[in-house]
C-alpha cells in the first residue's frame, strides 16, 4: 500500500519527476505525458461517475483503480530489480470486454454516428472517452518499453466508455436515448 507522508518534495523544481525506479525523466517527456494523460482521464471518470448509479457506478469505479494500475505501469520502466512491477494483465482488458459486449446487447445497432450529448452521465462518459483516445496516443507516441497491454486496455476503454454513454441514454429515456449526427443537416 502506497504511504504519502508529504505532498511536496521540492525535487521536482528542476522540471524532472521520479519514475517508480527511482531514475528521473523531464516532465514533458513523452512516458510522463501518457501518464499525465491517464491521470486526467480518470479525473473525468471520476466526474462521470457523480451522476452515475448502478451498474455504471461499480464498473466506473472498477475502471478508476485499473487506470491507478496502468498509470504505476507507465511510470515504472522495464523491469525493476528485486520486486514485480505493478503491469495491465489481459484479464483488465477482458473485464472491459466482457462488459462492453453485456451492455452493447440491450443496444440498437447504429446507423449514424452519436454526437456527445445527451443525459448528464452521457456527456461526461463522451468527455472521459475522448480523454482516454488521448491517453491511448500518448501511450503509443511514449512508444520504448511500454507494455504493450497498456494501449490495449486504453482503447477497449475507450470503446467501453463509449457503449455506457450509449447505455446510460438508452435506461434514461426508454431507449431513444442517442443523439445522432445528420451529416449536412446544416447546409
């Protein structure tokens, strides 16, 4: 368990931070970008999960500490001497699935894309999907040793975000719940 006894150590004035490895890297290299990345993304699960109930409210919070997870998985390079890094395992990725397709079956297929709206929850799983997308670049654009399970649980999670957006507009307006593009409906 992790143990904070002080939220500033002054060791990141010099515009570097520490990896789990203790070595250091500068704050805009491309590894601490795609964590950052994952920090905000789960700070907008979090804001979604304010308006979720239940069984958006514990798959969210599933999510939350598997981007914990994948956040130490970025920020511990290869494989730290004497102790097993913390690292997404397929079965991460497999939950995600799982519930994808649990959710995607009360779902009418889709003939137009959906736009970003629609109850509270939606919204803000749109928001938290499209910072995901972001996370998921970084990760790739980090590139090296990453984990390669990092950008797959990114972009299943990203999907995943996606269905429950759609989800939670189906429960809440007795299934039309999408808001859909009309390509050049304003033309």
């Amino acid at each position: 368990m992790v143990k904070l006894n002080r939220i500033y150590t002054r060791t990141g004035d010099d515009g570097s931070t520490g990896l789990a490895d203790g070595s250091r890297l500068a704050k805009d290299s491309p590894r601490v970008a795609a964590y950052g990345a994952v920090d905000e993304a789960n700070a907008a699960i979090g804001v979604a999960r304010l308006h979720a109930s239940e069984p958006h409210q514990t798959m969210l919070t599933r999510v939350q500490n598997d981007m914990f997870d994948l956040g130490a998985d970025l920020a511990t390079p290869g494989d730290p001497a004497g102790r097993a890094a913390l690292r997404i395992v397929p079965s991460q990725v497999e939950r995600l699935e799982q519930e994808i397709d649990a959710m995607n079956a009360e779902l009418a297929p889709l003939n137009s894309f959906v736009l970003p709206a629609g109850t509270p929850l939606a919204a803000f799983l749109h928001v938290a999907r499209a910072t995901v997308r972001r996370a998921e670049r970084d990760a790739v654009t980090a590139g090296g040793d990453i984990n390669p399970l990092v950008v797959h649980y990114l972009n299943r999670l990203s999907d995943h975000l996606f269905v429950m957006a759609r989800h939670a507009n189906l429960h809440a307006h007795g299934g039309d719940g999408d808001v859909l593009w009309v390509p050049a409906a304003n033309r």
